[in-house]
C-alpha cells in the first residue's frame, strides 16, 4: 500500500478548490538501469473524485505526470464540512483512497 | 454526471485496448492505452473521441516560458466553453503526446492543474472536446532546460 495522499480542500464562496499530491513513482518507461534494460513503467492511470460519495471527476493519466503527482481542481457547489474522496489507480494494479474534509 | 450505460457505451465507441478497473463497477472506466501510445496530437485527441481539433480563444493553458527542470513543469489546463465533456493535456514532443485526460462532469469546473515531464522543448496543447465531439485548443511554448524523460 502506497503512502498516504495529502489533500487539502477550501471552501470559496460556492466552490472549492482541491489539491492534492500524491504519493507514486511515476516511472515513465523510457529509463534505463545500469545494465542497460529499460525499466517498465509505473504511474497512476486512474484517479476519481468524489464529493460526499459522489463522483465528480474522473482522470486518466499517462507515465509523463510527474513524480509524487499534484492535481488541483474545483468542484462546484461544495461547502465547508463536505467530504471530498480522492482514488487512485496505478497499472500494477494498487490503489490508494483518501478522504479529507471541506474547509 | 454520466450513467454507467452512457460510460460503457462511449468505451465502446473508443477502439482500442478496453480495461475495466473493477474498482467502481458502477462507474466502469477504461485505461485508454490506444490514446497514450499516440505519438501525435491528432491521433491522441482523435482516440480520445474528438475530431481536428480547431484553436480557439475559450481554451487556456497555462505554463512557464521557461521549465528549469523538464522532470517536474507545472502545467494548468482550462477554458469557459459549455458543455465540454473532457479536457486533454499534451506535450508535443514527449514520447507520447498525451499527459493526461480529465472527464468533466458539470459538479467541477474545466481547470485543472497538474505537473509533467517533459523531454525536451516542445509546444504544449489543451484540448477541449465537447460533447457533440468537437475539439478546441491552445497551445502555448515552453522551453526545457533539463530534460525530463531520460535519465
């Protein structure tokens, strides 16, 4: 199990703004170790975003999104105290959830 | 919001490698590999459903002229078009093209921002596809000092 997100949620008027960074290698596929072999490559491919149980957004990301991988976006009509759930996905198949709380 | 039918139909419609996470069932995604392996900005924005894509003003990207550090460039995507179902982040001369794909919903507004590798100097694109399956975009250079990719 990877490391835990960090996610940090604030309220605005009728909308919140949510960064999160991520905790993932990012291995882009096009590295290659001492001896030559090209290590494969490992990154998230799927992230979800829920408010309050809700899916609001969902993402697809190729091997080229940095290391520890920050996201920002917006969600619409989310207030203080809401529940924002971040998911995601990587192509070895973990995963990792996280929820924070609306501030 | 889009039903798990509309989801799964739209898959459908995408050709390429389909893969269901299992994690949401209700929401059933699919890894878009065939958009990812796209080594152009057309044939990424055309797997990803949308046609010639046409620059438009309502789309924006947001970006440094200067990267130091090709591993790390923070790199923002928006645009105040309607009734826009996704939003594509490329990077010409990466690789492959495509950095990342959002799909929008109406509860979150068309912005995002994220970090990416890039190989070298290259134009940026954010695309938006709506939901009749045109594509607007914006393009915007950004010079690499240290490249990203390699090691």
């Amino acid at each position: 199990m990877a490391d835990p997100m960090r996610i940090r949620a604030q309220a605005a008027g009728d909308k919140a703004t949510i960064r999160v960074l991520m905790s993932h290698e990012m291995e882009s596929g096009q590295r290659k170790d001492g001896n030559g072999k090209i290590i494969p490559a490992w990154h998230i491919q799927d992230v979800t975003a829920t408010l309050n149980g809700k899916v609001v957004m969902t993402a697809e990301w190729g091997p080229a999104v940095s290391k520890n991988p920050f996201l920002q976006f917006t969600i619409k009509g989310a207030k203080a105290g809401d529940k924002v759930g971040i998911t995601w996905k990587d192509n070895k198949g973990d995963s990792r959830s996280d929820e924070a709380t609306v501030s | 919001m889009q039903t798990r039918r509309e989801t799964l139909k739209h898959s459908a419609a995408v050709a390429g490698l389909l893969a269901s996470t299992g994690l949401f069932p209700q929401y059933a995604q699919a890894f878009d590999k065939a958009a990812f392996d796209a080594k152009s900005v057309a044939e990424a924005v055309k797997a990803m459903g949308g046609a010639a894509p046409v620059e438009s003003k309502d789309v924006t990207i947001t970006g440094p002229d200067i990267a130091e550090n090709g591993a790390v460039v923070p790199l923002g995507v928006s645009t105040s078009l309607t009734n826009v179902k996704r939003m594509l982040l490329l990077v010409e001369k990466n690789p492959s093209a495509l950095i990342a794909m959002f799909n929008i919903t109406p509860d979150v507004e068309a912005n995002f921002a994220t970090r990416s590798k890039m190989g070298q100097s290259s134009d940026v694109y954010a695309v938006a596809i709506t939901n009749d399956g045109k594509a607007f975009f914006a393009k915007k250079e950004v010079k690499v000092t240290l490249g990203g990719c390699g090691g």
